[in-house]
C-alpha cells in the first residue's frame, strides 16, 4: 500500500464515523416525528411499533423507543391512554 492509498482509506473512514454519528443523533427525531399529541395508545403502535421498553408512574405511562446508540425517544401517555408529551433528546 502507497501512502495515498492509506490517507483515502482514513479520509473515508472519517466521513463513515462522522456519517454514523449524526445518523445517531437525528433517529429518535425521525422515528417520533409522525406522533401528535392527542394519539391513542393503539395509534402510536400502529403508526411506530412497539416500545422498547414501558413504565409507568403514578397513572401516567411512559413509552420508551430509546437504542443505545440514540438519543431519548420516549412518548408519555395520561390515565386516558392519549400521549399528552413526547421526548426527543
């Protein structure tokens, strides 16, 4: 390998980090984006799919689509089972 060949295969794999790193940081925006507020618990499983994982805190349920590599993506439900809230971090 020349020293050319070895400084594009570095360019490139720099832009491939880069690339994936910004990927990362925009997925929950892009995932939650079609969630309104006023949904039905029903609704957001259609339209996203199920959560990663849920709690629930005095009535109010907590809908997390969070990956390790993500951001916070969570939608939060009142007693009603209608999101009221939805976070992206």
């Amino acid at each position: 390998m020349n020293s050319k060949s070895i400084l594009g295969f570095v360019a490139l794999l720099v832009v491939s980090v880069a690339a994936l790193r910004v990927y990362s940081w925009t997925w929950s925006e892009r995932l939650l984006a079609p969630v309104r507020v006023g949904m039905t618990r029903s609704q957001v499983q259609v339209l996203i799919g199920p959560p990663q994982h849920e709690s629930t805190n005095n009535g109010v349920a907590a809908w997390d689509y969070t990956r390790s590599w993500s951001r916070d993506a969570r939608v939060y439900f009142d007693t009603n089972d209608v999101v009221w809230a939805i976070e992206t971090d």
